[in-house]
C-alpha cells in the first residue's frame, strides 16, 4: 500500500507524492527520492539536521527522542512543529501528512 505526503519545497511549490509503507522507508528516504535537496548526511540517526522539516498536519507521529530534541533546540530556524524527517517511518499514520521543507541550514 502506498500513502501520499504533501510537500511544500523552499521554492513554496506543493506536491503529492506516493510513497510505500512496506519498505522500510523514513521521511528523508523518500524526499531523497523524490529529489528534493534533502542531504541526510548522518544517514538518518537523528545527527545531523540537514533533514529538517515542518510539519502542517496533525498526523499522529512518533515521539521526538532525545537526540532529535538536542539537534531541533540547536538549531536556529526551529519551529514548534520542527521535526527531523528521518525520525518519521512511512506508515499509514502518515498518509497525508503535510510538511514544508526547512530552510537550509548554514
Ligand atoms: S538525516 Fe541526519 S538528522 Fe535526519
């Protein structure tokens, strides 16, 4: 089965784009996917930030863990619905999920 995430890039373009919960995938998988210039350089340990997002629906999502809460409070463009899209598995409680690509951090 597949699910659909709403993107909003830096450019302020929307799109849908499917994605498949069986896979294994988290959030930054697939907007690297999707080619979106999402870095992930940490490889999705929450280390890193490059894959910093905002997130505009109330889907239900796993708790921020420690080390995503340590990256999103250094980071100076955080927001209240700042979230590391690598700490966000694809799955159905995620279908729809609406989220605006954060600004590159420097
Ligand atoms: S890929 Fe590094 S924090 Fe998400």
């Amino acid at each position: 089965m597949d699910i659909k995430i709403i993107i909003k890039d830096r450019n302020n373009e929307k799109r849908t784009v499917s994605a498949p919960i069986d896979m294994n995938l988290n959030l930054m998988e697939v907007l690297k996917i999707h080619n979106y210039p999402i870095e992930g350089t940490c490889g999705g340990m929450a280390l890193c930030a490059s894959c910093h997002v905002y997130i505009n629906s109330e889907n239900l999502l796993p708790p921020i863990s420690d080390s995503e809460q340590a990256m999103l409070d250094d980071n100076w463009d955080s927001k209240q619905n700042s979230r590391l899209a690598c700490q966000i598995p694809m799955s159905k409680d995620v279908d729809l999920l609406n989220i605006e690509i954060a600004p590159e951090s420097f």
